[in-house]
C-alpha cells in the first residue's frame, strides 16, 4: 500500500491518472494471479495435508499394534487412544491450511524487505533492528505454547480414560450407583486443564499484542529517523513517499505475524502433540518392546510342527509386579496330539502359563520349548497362527458375528464359518437372530449372553484348524445343555492336537493324558486322573472329592458453567477498544503525514516526535487490551469448555442403557467425540473467537469513520467485505456436512481403536495385527476420499478471497481518483480511508482462513446441544419417584414382555409371570440366550418393560426411586469388572466414607483378605483397566466382597462363583449363603448352571424361550422328571 500511496504524493496531475490507471491494470492482473495461485496451493497443499495426518494415524497404529504386552501393562491405554485422537487432530491443524497460511507469508515479508532496500537502503537498515525483537518473541511463545499444549493433552488423556473405562462398564456403574463418583473423578481430572488453557490464552494476548506495539513502534521509529535523515540528505533523495512506502512495507510484515498469530499457536501446540507421537512411531523400531515379527511375511513354515511342548525350569514374575513370584521353577511337559490338563487353586499360575506359551512375556529364568526347540526360534506370529484359544472370559469385537468368527481365520469363506459355528453349537441361535450372521454383537458382545458370547469365542477358535489347543474355562459360560454338546465338540477338536486345558470342573479333564496340580507355582502333582485319585491325601483327589456328587439330586455342576458477566464484559470492552483503536491509528497516521509538510526543520522534528510518542502510547494501550482480551477469551472458553465436557459427561451418564447398544454410541466413539468436539468448541470460544470479535468491532468502526470521511470509497471497500460474508457462511455450512458426515466414519475408526488397544492381548493370540490395520486404514481413507471432492471447492472460495483484495483496491483507486480529480476528496483523506480498509480486509481475511475451524465448531456445538435436550427414557440421574420405609423385597413379573430396542424382532420375555415373596431364595435355570440375565437387568432398571409390569412391592417399578431401587439390590455378574483403581477404593466403590474395617472383613468374607495381605501394598494395590493385573478368581471375589459391603436387600447373583476353582467356590458359597441367611428377610436371585449350588431354593423356576416351563422346588422338579430332571443328569459324574 506504501508503494501506491507514494505514487498519489508529489506527483504532478498530468501523469497522476496514468499513475494511478496502471496501478489498477496491475492489481486487476495480480488479483488474477492471487486467484490461481490460491486456487492450486490450497488444494494441493490440503490434500497432501490431509494425506500426511492419513499415513502418520496409519503408522502410529500400526507402531501401537507391534507392541509388546509387558509395555502394554505399563501404559495406560487411554493415552495411546489420546495420541491417535487428540495430538493427531492437533497435528492435522497445525501442518494444513493454517500451516500453508504461515508459509505464503513468508514471500511476503521478503517481498516487502527487497522493496523497502530498493526505495531506501539506510532506512530500512535501521528499521530492521527490529526484526530480532519479533523473531525472538515469536519462538519464545512458539516454545511456551508447545509446552502447555503438551501438558494439556497427557491431562485430557486421562480424563479419556476415565470415560473410556466408565461407558465400557456402565452397568456396573449404575448398579452401583456410581455416577456422582465417576463425575467427581472425570471434574478433579479435568480442573488442571482450566489453567493450563488459561496460560496459553495469557501468553498468546503479551505475544499478539507484543507485536501491535511492535507495528506502532516501527511508525513511530520509521517517521522519526526519516525525518532525521531528510534533514541530514543534502541531495534530498529521500522524501516523504519513501518514508511512508518503507514504513508502511514494515507495518505490513509485522501486520502478517500479527495476523498469523492463531495459526502460530496451531502450530506451536502441533509441534507439542507431534513430538509424542513420533516419539511413539519411532519406538516401533526398538526391539524391546515391540513385536516386529508380527509384520513378517518371510518367514520358516511351521504346519508340520510335531507339538511337543515343554517348560523348562520356569520362573515368572509380572513387569508390573517384579517382587512377586507367580511361577517358582515349573516344569512339564505336553505331548503332542494329548491333552494336558493344568488345575489348582485361582492364582496359582495356570493362566501364566498360558501367557507365556503365547509370547505375551518372556520368563525370568528357565525357557519353553516346541519339539525340543526353543520357543523363541519361532516367528511370534507363525506360532499364534497355530494356537487357538477359548478364555475363561471372551473378549468379542464391536462388529457383526460373521467378521467376529472370521478373525479366527481372516480368509475363511462363509461355508467354513458356519462350519465352525456348528461345532461350537452357535449355529442355531445365530440363525434364530433378525440379522443372522451379521447381526451386531455390541461393544465387547454386550448384546449377546454371556453362553452365546463364549460359543462364538468357541467357533472363532475352531474357525482357525489349530496346532494347538489352549482351553482357559472354554465352556464356563454355558449351561449343563450347552455345555454338554460343545464338550463333545471340543473333544472331537482336541483329536490329534497338542490341547493344554486350564478347567475347575474337573469332569471335563477326566480323560486327559496328563494332569499337572498346580500350587503357588509350582507343579505339585502330576498324572492320569485314575493315578493322582489312588493318591491318598493329595490335592487333586481332595479337590475332587469336592465335586462329586452323591446322588443325582446333590449334582456338583462346576460353574464358572457459563463464564460470569463480568468476564463477558471484560472480553467484549476489550474488543470494542481494540476496534476503536484502528480509525485512531489512521487518523494519527494522516497527522504524521501532514507533519512533513512543514519547511522547517525543528518544527517538522517536533510535530513528527509529539506524533509517535501518541503512536508508541496508542501501541501500549493496545498491548494491554489485548493481553485482557486474550486472558479473558482464554479464561471464558476453558471454563466454558471444561463445563461443556463435564455437562456432557453427565447427560451421557443419565441415558439409559439402550442408548450405548447403538454402534455410534460405543466407548470408543464417545471418547472421540467428547475429546473432538469439546477441543472444537474450545477453538472457538477462546483466542480465535477474540479475533472475531475484534475483526467484526474493526469493521463497524472502519465504516463508522469511514462514512465520515467519504461515504463512496466507504461503500467501495466494504461491499466486497459483504460478498466475502456470503462465501464465508456458505463454506461453514457445507464444512459442518461435512464434519457431520466423517464424525461417523471416525467413530468407527474411534470405535475399533479403543476395543483393539484395550484387548490387545486377543488381538495379539489371533494374529489379526494385519486384519485390523486394513479396517483401520480403510476407515480412514473413507474420510480422505470424502473431503477431496470439497477441497475443490474450498481451494476456489480461498483463491476468490485471495483475489478480492487485489480488486477491491483496485476499485477503490479507481474511485478515489475519480474523487481526486474532481477535488470531493483530499490526499489526507485518502491515506485515512486506506488505513482502515486494508485493516478490515485484512481481519475479515483471517475469518474467511480459520472458517474450517468455525464449522467444526458449529457442528459441534448443535452435537452438543442435541444431546443435552435428549431425554432418555431412564433417566439414571433421577432423584423422582418414591423410596419405600419398610421393603419386604416382594418381586413381581406381571405378564411382562421385553424386547432389546436393539433387537426389535427378536422377544426375549414372552408373558412372563414370576412372583417373589420376601425373604425367598429364587432360582432361574435354563439355556443361554433364554432371558435369564434379561431379568436382572429389568429389575436393575438398565431397561424397562415392553408391556407388562413390573412391581416392587407391589409398586410399578418405574415410579420407584431409581438411586433408592439399585442401592436396594446387590449384583454379582459372571462377567467381574473392576475400576483401575485400588483394592480398597474398588471394594467401597459407590459409598462414601467406609471404614477400613468394614472393607477388610467383606474381603474376608468373600475370601480375597489373604491374598490382599500377601501383596506388597496390600489393599492400596492398583488392580489396573478392568482388573487386569488379577486372575479370573481374583476378580470376582473382590467383585464379591463389593455387594457384601453394601448389604443389600435383594442379593442378585448372575453366575457369581463361575471363575473359581472347587476349594474357593465352596467357601465363596458359603459365604453368599451366609449373606442370604445373616438378614432373614432377604431376598435372593440366582441364575446358576451348576446346580448344585441351588439344591436349597425355595423356588427353581427353568425358563425356556423367555418363559417358566417348570417351577417348584428341587425335590419337586426332581419327581417330575421334566427338564431340570434331564439337565441334572446329563451332568452327573460317573
């Protein structure tokens, strides 16, 4: 502009219109150039952006996928979702269109700086004396911001943590009434963000207006030492055109770093998130924790392996917990084509010695060996390939049956899948759903019972033709029916392979070849079933003298807020004032001008010296302004942001259960878009909103004075501001599409990364690292290939703004000229109606640059609010609804029909009609999948009838108070799940100051004390995600001595003793029967398989298709000899 304008000053008028007339040719031909180059460069530029956040998602997963189980343990698995979700979001941010932004400016501030020497050399030598002072200033806010973003995102990521632990075991959570703990927890992790945002909206404001000061500053020196050199010019070379040309090019480049300032900052906090997850990316190359071969094509086959398998002197102990020995110099050997049975206690080993088997950790000392070879010579994805295995607890994916059973396989066709169904009895049931194969399991099988779970964990593992054969408990989830035929199964699959079965119901290891008893690992016993029995006194007889049963009716079945006011008018003065300082800039400028126009020296010194101390004032002030302005937006949006991320964590938690059936409501997609979504809004309601602000206060202003001036250039310089208005609000719209649109692609992407970090262990012994990344990149090309269509047009919209401002100077030279010559408009004038038009161009501009991050905002500003107007059909943050003085514990299904929303072809209660009187021991029996957990979870509330009632003393049930119903109810489900939290705060979970004496006798109680003591913190020690650090056994019985604590008055037990061996289970048992009986007027509910434990029952009622066929009591359904009759016998030991 400096250029232009010292064309209009001492210029005689002949050659001022052919001045001025080739100065707009000029800008006509380089608003066309602008465009094209816009055009090209943002497209190009987003597309290779967007490709470059592709491969880095891709390759950071893949590095995560390598990674070893011992490095697993140690991390926590929220962070690694964190680097994938937020520091790759940073990333994208801050190397695409804001990134392309910093780089075009820096032709510009080299174009300005050769122009600036061209016109004069000595002056542009002094001013760049203040280059350094920027530069410096810039990498020291560059260095701050990166740390605070850094900080920022390892807080958020274990918020994340918290809501990925908390929506993936909500049941539990609400059983236990847990919200306003898991709220707690979520605010106490969320607080420390506040500041940290804080600090970065108070560096940015010193930084930004740093650099105001900076722009002011540059007049004042630039009009001072020009003077200064005009008087000492003998040859009065320089002149009042230059000065202005040189100072305005200055103001210019600092007017550029001012401006990208936002887009500094992105990169800044990009340059943080980057460096952990390249940090990560490049660990993929150490060894030590990584599993490189899993990547291996290369490799010796190994089909014809003969399958023996040997430990050797082995001893282990867990990275996670070195002081503690879980194997002592094991021993033993597994023959090919045999079955070996390993059993004992819970905790003594067993299951390690699985994990080792499978390489998830390599012993301290000892080694295994296949065939007399060391294991370790064996590529670790070969060897999985040829072992199958069916744990005690089957970790099944967020995707339909048919892709569950095929990741046994990945090329499996649909022939050999049903195959595999069939044998593990799955076929059926699977064929009885709406859906078929491709039904949808939920997330971690939710949606299946515990029986179906274990059946397609089943069929997945026979789907794969194995080598070997590990059985963790493989049928522990399946009734005496089931049960029965997948043993057969199993022992069809177990011929002419080398089989390890870990079993507590020691009828199915009755004819294995070999029997290892385990104790404090260690092997204590081994042989034949028939030789350890003739050994009198030991552990293996005593333990199955546990299990036998007498007669057929004593059958021992084993079972397994708003920011202030104030803030807002401290935000709002401050941008008014920043506003308000422009036309006060151009006007002070039009004075310095008109300084120069005095003959004599001292007098023109003085003039130009009064007017640049007004500059460096005006400069100060705003300095000032900005630092509250910034400080202020910086204060609102985090606390607006941490209020919205709260808000949201509480509505999520008061919709009902159905609402996480849905696949875009999984863990996994919540995480991602709780930590997206709030990060979008916090964009924009901190800095970046300030610069809007600022930008709209400007140009009201500039056409307030404007209009003063000369309301025909006003009018010139704001109608292209009205056009870009337009093209701004149209790319928002279709940029918030198109969030919308790839929010659900990235929520399945979100979805299957959540799931394969947090059961990285099945993924692992399924040998699917392959198959997993291709879903994944697949995913997240779907994303790529969505946006490449509109960056089209966004590349057209950003060369139009480009160009707009070529143009629209050029019209205004046009008019101004015009104007001139027909003296309606002095030079003063002109100079004053340019200042302020190229300011508000410029920050319009900047609207029209960060316009992606408005639609993102925007997008999820209306996902936030949908989901805060939601009303959920169970409102679990209810506090309406009546609390009963004197329960009896009465139960009644009155004609109750249920159907899963999920489900809704499928009935799983069909008129059903139980009624409980108080006091009474209730059984339900029956098949998997026959609506016998669905009970539970209607009298837990997780869902409400279809039709029918159901009544609590005699109550509808859903005009109870549902805190009052569930704090009134203990449940023990066959599936434990514990909180990443310690033994103590894990036992007193949902209760408020419990003595420690109350926790350890509940602990005693449920037969966990001993172990707890023996631990090196004992009931401080963290049982890590979901109780990984513990044994199946471990598990329930902390999860056991959590419902004895609370004392409940209807005891809810869903298979509770499932996970245990003979010797814990009798005593557990005896202890749930003492819980039953210490309060005579409880109310008891059990679902049991192994019927032995429900001999005693005042009611077993057998459900069959969602409803009783049979009722009474043992002995009753005994001389009926009906269904219970058939079920006791198919599992009598000989």
């Amino acid at each position: 502009m400096g250029v232009i304008l010292s064309s209009t000053l001492a210029t005689s008028m002949p050659l001022f219109r052919e001045k001025i007339m080739n100065m707009v040719y000029w800008l006509f031909i380089i608003g066309a150039v602008e465009f094209l180059a816009g055009l090209l460069e943002g497209f190009i530029w987003n597309i290779s952006a967007k490709r470059q956040t592709l491969r880095m998602r891709v390759s950071l997963f893949r590095s995560i996928l390598q990674r070893s189980i011992p490095y697993m343990d140690a991390k926590s698995a929220s962070q690694l979702n964190a680097k994938l979700f937020d520091n790759i979001e940073k990333i994208e941010k801050g190397i695409g269109f804001e990134f392309l932004i910093l780089m075009s400016t820096l032709p510009c501030i080299i174009g300005c700086l050769i122009v600036s020497f061209i016109v004069n050399w000595q002056l542009t030598l002094i001013m760049l004396c203040l280059i350094p002072l920027v530069i410096g200033s810039s990498f020291m806010f560059s260095q701050l911001t990166a740390k605070e973003a850094m900080n920022e995102l390892m807080i958020y990521s274990k918020a994340g943590q918290i809501v990925q632990e908390v929506f993936s075991s909500l049941r539990t959570i609400l059983s236990l009434n847990g919200n306003k703990f898991e709220q707690k927890r979520y605010d106490r992790e969320l607080y420390p963000t506040r500041w940290s945002s804080i600090r970065k909206g108070a560096v940015f404001g010193i930084y930004t207006g740093w650099l105001s000061l900076m722009t002011y500053l540059v007049y004042s020196v630039g009009f001072i030492f020009g003077s200064l050199l005009m008087s000492h010019k003998a040859d009065h070379t320089l002149d009042i055109s230059d000065i202005l040309a040189i100072v305005t090019l200055f103001a210019q480049c600092l007017k550029y770093f001012s401006s990208i300032g936002p887009f500094f900052q992105s990169f800044s906090e990009a340059r943080g998130a980057a460096a952990s997850v390249f940090r990560l990316i490049d660990e993929g190359n150490d060894a030590s924790i990584n599993e490189i071969d899993v990547w291996k094509e290369d490799t010796e086959a190994i089909d014809n392996i003969n399958g023996d398998i040997e430990f050797d002197n082995i001893t282990f102990s867990y990275p996670s917990r070195k002081d503690v020995p879980v194997l002592r110099n094991l021993s033993l050997i597994a023959r090919a084509g045999q079955t070996t049975a390993l059993v004992g206690s819970s905790g003594c080993g067993k299951s390690t010695c699985i994990s080792l088997f499978l390489r998830y950790y390599e012993p301290s000392s000892g080694r295994i060996m296949i065939d007399g070879r060391p294991i370790t010579d064996y590529n670790v994805k070969q060897l999985r390939q040829n072992i199958g295995v069916v744990s005690q607890e089957p970790i099944l994916f967020g995707m339909s049956i048919y892709e569950n059973i095929r990741f046994g396989k990945v090329n499996a066709t649909q022939a050999e899948i049903e195959q595999a169904a069939q044998e593990a009895n799955a076929h059926n049931f699977i064929m009885q759903l709406p859906d078929k194969y491709e039904a949808f399991v939920g997330e971690c099988g939710i949606q299946l019972s515990g029986g179906e779970k274990q059946r397609i964990a089943l069929a997945r593992a026979l789907n794969k033709q194995p080598t070997f054969l590990l059985l963790d408990e493989a049928t522990s989830a399946l009734d005496n029916v089931n049960e029965k035929i997948v043993q057969e199964a199993l022992d069809q699959a177990c011929k002419g392979r080398t089989t390890i079965v870990i079993a507590h119901r020691l009828t199915t290891i009755k004819n294995a070849h070999h029997i290892y008893v385990l104790d404090n690992g260690s092997v204590i016993e081994q042989g034949t079933h028939e030789t350890l029995m003739a050994k009198e006194g030991g552990k293996y007889q005593s333990m199955v003298k546990r299990q036998q049963m007498e007669r057929i009716n004593d059958d021992q079945d084993d079972m397994m807020s708003i920011p202030k006011a104030t803030e807002e008018d401290k935000k709002s003065i401050s941008c008014v004032l920043n506003g308000a300082a422009q036309p006060l800039f151009a006007f002070l400028l039009t004075k310095l001008v008109e300084a120069f126009k005095y003959c004599l020296t001292s007098e023109r010194h003085r003039h130009v010296l009064i007017t640049s101390l007004l500059f460096l004032l005006l400069g100060v002030l705003v300095w000032i302004l900005r630092f509250f302005q910034y400080t202020a937006f910086a204060i609102a949006g985090s606390k607006l942001t941490q209020r919205i991320r709260s808000k949201a964590f509480a509505c999520l938690l008061r919709q009902e259960v159905a609402y996480f059936d849905r696949p875009e409501n999984s863990s996994g997609a919540i995480c991602a878009r709780l930590s997206s979504d709030a990060s979008a809004v916090q964009e924009m309601t901190g800095t970046r909103l300030g610069i809007i602000c600022e930008a709209v206060a400007l140009s009201f202003f500039g056409i307030l004075f404007g209009c003063f001036v000369s309301w025909q250039l006003t009018l010139i310089v704001f109608a292209p501001l009205f056009f870009v208005f337009l093209i701004v609000y149209g790319e928002v719209s279709l940029r918030s599409w198109m969030t919308q649109q790839s929010g659900l692609i990235n929520g399945r992407a979100s979805m299957l990364v959540v799931e394969v970090v947090h059961n990285m262990r099945t993924v692992k012994q399924l040998s699917i690292e392959k198959e997993v990344l291709r879903q994944y990149s697949e995913l997240i090309h779907q994303v790529f290939m969505l946006f490449w269509k509109p960056s089209i047009l966004f590349s057209i919209i950003s060369g139009i703004c480009w160009a707009l401002d070529a143009y629209s100077s050029a019209f205004v030279y046009w008019c101004a000229l015009n104007l001139f010559e027909k003296n309606e408009l002095t030079a003063n004038d002109v100079i004053m109606v340019f200042a302020f038009a190229a300011f508000s161009m410029h920050s319009l501009g900047v609207i029209q640059m960060i316009s992606s991050s408005i639609a993102a905002s925007l997008s999820a500003a209306d996902t936030f609010f949908d989901l805060f107007d939601r009303k959920p059909i169970v409102d679990n943050a209810s506090t309406e609804g009546q609390e009963l003085v004197d329960f009896r514990g009465e139960i009644k299904f009155d004609q109750v029909k249920f159907i899963y929303p999920a489900r809704p072809t499928s009935v799983i209660l069909n008129k059903f009609q139980l009624n409980i009187k108080g006091s009474q021991c209730i059984a339900l029996v029956g098949t998997s999948g026959c609506g016998k957990s669905t009970i539970i979870q209607l009298l837990e509330r997780f869902y409400d009838v279809t039709s029918g009632q159901l009544l609590i003393d005699g109550i509808d049930i859903r005009r109870l108070n549902l805190h009052w119903i569930r704090s009134q109810f203990g449940l023990v489900s066959q599936e434990p799940i514990l909180f990443d939290l310690t033994i103590a705060e894990n036992i007193a979970y949902g209760l408020e100051n419990v003595p420690m004496e109350g926790i350890i006798n509940a602990a005693r109680k449920a037969n966990i004390h001993r172990f707890i003591e023996q631990l090196p913190q004992g009931y401080e020690t963290k049982v890590g995600l979901k109780g990984s650090f513990l044994s199946g056994g471990e598990k329930q019985r902390i999860a056991i001595a959590r419902v004895l604590l609370r004392q409940p008055k209807v005891l809810l037990l869903d298979e509770p003793t499932s996970a245990m061996d003979s010797h814990n289970e009798q005593i557990v048992q005896e202890a749930l029967e003492q819980a039953q009986t210490e309060d005579s007027s409880r109310t008891s509910l059990i679902i049991a398989h192994r019927l032995s434990t429900i001999c005693s029952c005042d009611l077993i009622c057998v459900l069959n298709r969602g409803h009783i066929v049979e009722s009474g009591t043992h002995t009753e359904l005994i001389q009926q000899r009906g269904t219970y009759y058939r079920m006791l016998a198919q599992n009598n030991l000989q």
